[in-house]
C-alpha cells in the first residue's frame, strides 16, 4: 500500500518536467517546491505572474512561471500552444470557491468553470505532451455532490455556493475515471490518478454562504488543519507514487482529515461509468476540445 509521509521520501526527479496549476500559494506551491527541491524542472501555471515569480524564487530547484487563467479558454489554449516539449506529469491543482454566483470569461458558472472545465480542456489541450500522469486535485466535500445535469450552471436554481464547489470536485473525480478509461481504450502508458488533501491551512476560503460557519471553519483551520505540506502530501504520493492508475489519494487520519497521505477511497458516486461519460461528452462541447488520443496514436509527443 502506498504511503507518504514526509516530501523528502518521494523519488528523485531528476529530468522530468511537471506543470503545477496554481502554484503560486497553497498546496500547489507546496508541492511544486517539493519537486523542485527533488530534481524536476516544475512549471508553475499561474494566472498572477508577479505573485508566480517571487514562489519561484523560494523554491530550491528549477522553477518556470508561466501565464494560465483557468477562468479562460483563450487563455488556456495559449499556454497549451506555448508549451510544446514533453511533460511528464501535469496536475490539476487550482481551485477556488466563490460565495455568490460567477462567471467566467466563457460564461461558465466560475467554480464549475474553474475547478472542472478550464481543467478538463488544458488536459485535453496537452495530452499528447503528456508521458507519464495527470494528476487532479478535488475534495472531501465531493462526497456530498451530485451532477446536476439538467442546470449544471446554476441558472435555474438559488446558487448554493458549497453545492457548486462539491459538484466541481466530483467532477473532478468522474473527469478522472472516464480519462483513465479512454487512455486505457487508446493504449497509452499515461495514467490518471486524483488526490484530496483534507484540510489545509492555505489562501483556501470555505465560503458557504453561512457566515457563522464560514467563521468559525476560518477561526479553527490554523489550529486543526494541516499545513500547505501536509496538504501537499496526497498530490505527490498520486504524482510520484505507486498508485495504480485511476487510483485516488488522501489523508489517512482523522477520518481522512490529515496525516501521512495513503490511498483512499472516492464516494460511489465517482464510479457510475454512465455518468462519467455524459459529463465527459458535455464538458467536450462547452469547452471545444476533445480526447486527443487514438488506438493508433495512443501517446507521445508530437514534433508541432
Ligand atoms: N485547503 C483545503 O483545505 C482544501 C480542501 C479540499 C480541497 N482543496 C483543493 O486543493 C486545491 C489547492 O487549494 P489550496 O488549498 O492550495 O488553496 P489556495 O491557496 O487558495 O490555492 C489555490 C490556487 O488556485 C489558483 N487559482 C484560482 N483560480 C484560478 C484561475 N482562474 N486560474 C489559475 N489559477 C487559479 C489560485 O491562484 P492565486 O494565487 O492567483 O489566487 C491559487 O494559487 C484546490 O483545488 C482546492 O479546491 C483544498
């Protein structure tokens, strides 16, 4: 059973390339530090370069600041068209929960747009770059989520904001497992793995539209949440670790609240095929962009 316990137990990554989304604060900092620190060039895709450049420069190894606003196709498909050499793991880490209804540059409702599309295209977008992982961040509150495929945007119902973010998160588990069972149909060696890091003291903020809770989650996070590197922990056990593809990594005390990070396991919910493919086959037409891969080109990069 795979387990991680410390950063400075992960395998040397000496030559590989990893692409960190959000990896200005929080988690994906902590993560992309911890690769570099370990050998691998990262690339950290951030939407704020300033704020990009300056965790770069904390970081120990080779850090690359480059420009990503998940909010934003255009955006995304120029960071795609501008990275054309191999990567061998790209994770899926930025997030965000917003307290009133938003929307992207696309006219996504923003945590969906965030959170699942504007990853699910960049994935699409750089897939035949992709030789080894992709690696998607999601969350416990999955666990209390449905797809709502009948007003997946929130514009016929109140917005819930904690009900937006929990359904951006299985999205992100159910994008997981129909991306594993398409590069398995096209016989690609890439694996798709998942992870969650319980709770994590970072620039993260539950904003549930309840202002006692969001209160005292925002009071009690620093005193019962682990840090940004015990966040960090299930990213790079799902990134560098000998989980089995599709494979899904969290905390392991404290009811998968913090710890050593271990494998875990994803609600039923994640593991209804039918579903996974009807949020697969939408999020292509929101998005314009479509599983690059085929049985007779099932992987590699190509010469551009
Ligand atoms: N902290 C927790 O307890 C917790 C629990 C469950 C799941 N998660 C998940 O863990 C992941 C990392 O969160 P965190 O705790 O590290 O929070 P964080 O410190 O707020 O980091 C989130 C990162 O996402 C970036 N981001 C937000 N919107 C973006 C956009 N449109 N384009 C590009 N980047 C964008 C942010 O960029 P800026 O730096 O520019 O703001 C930030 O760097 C998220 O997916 C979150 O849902 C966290």
């Amino acid at each position: 059973m795979p387990t991680l316990a410390s950063s400075s137990q992960i395998p040397d990554q000496t030559g590989r390339t990893v692409v960190i989304t959000g990896a200005a604060s929080g988690i994906g900092r902590s993560a992309a530090s911890a690769l570099a620190m370990r050998g691998a060039r990262v690339i950290l895709a951030v939407r704020d370069q300033a704020k990009g450049r300056a965790a770069a420069r904390d970081m120990g190894g080779r850090a690359e600041v480059r420009a990503l606003d998940l909010a934003s196709l255009a955006s995304i498909r120029e960071f795609a068209e501008g990275l054309r050499e191999p990567v061998d793991v790209l994770v899926n880490n930025a997030g965000a929960m917003t307290a009133a209804r938003q929307e992207t540059r696309d006219g996504f409702e923003s945590q969906l747009g965030v959170n699942h599309l504007g990853h699910f295209a960049l994935t699409n977008l750089l897939l035949d770059r992709i030789t080894g992982r992709v690696v998607t961040i999601s969350s416990s509150a999955h666990r209390s989520a449905h797809i709502d495929f009948e007003d997946l945007q929130w514009e016929r119902r109140p917005y819930r904001p904690f009900g937006a973010y929990g359904q951006s998160k299985l999205a992100n588990l159910l994008f997981t497992s129909e991306l594993q069972r398409r590069l398995a149909e096209a016989g690609s060696p890439v694996i798709a793995t998942a992870a969650h890091p319980g709770w994590a003291s970072t620039g993260f903020r539950i904003t549930s539209g309840n202002r006692l809770f969001d209160t005292l989650v925002a009071f009690s996070t620093p005193f019962l949440a682990h840090g940004p590197e015990g966040g960090a922990l299930p990213t790079l056990l799902a990134s560098t670790g000998d989980v089995p593809a599709g494979g899904f990594a969290g905390p392991s005390r404290f009811g998968g609240v913090r710890g050593p990070a271990a494998l875990a396991e994803p609600s039923g919910r994640t593991k209804d095929p039918g579903i996974a493919r009807r949020l697969w086959e939408v999020s292509e037409r929101l998005t314009g962009t479509e599983f690059p891969l085929t049985a007779d080109a099932p992987a590699g990069p190509r010469t551009p």
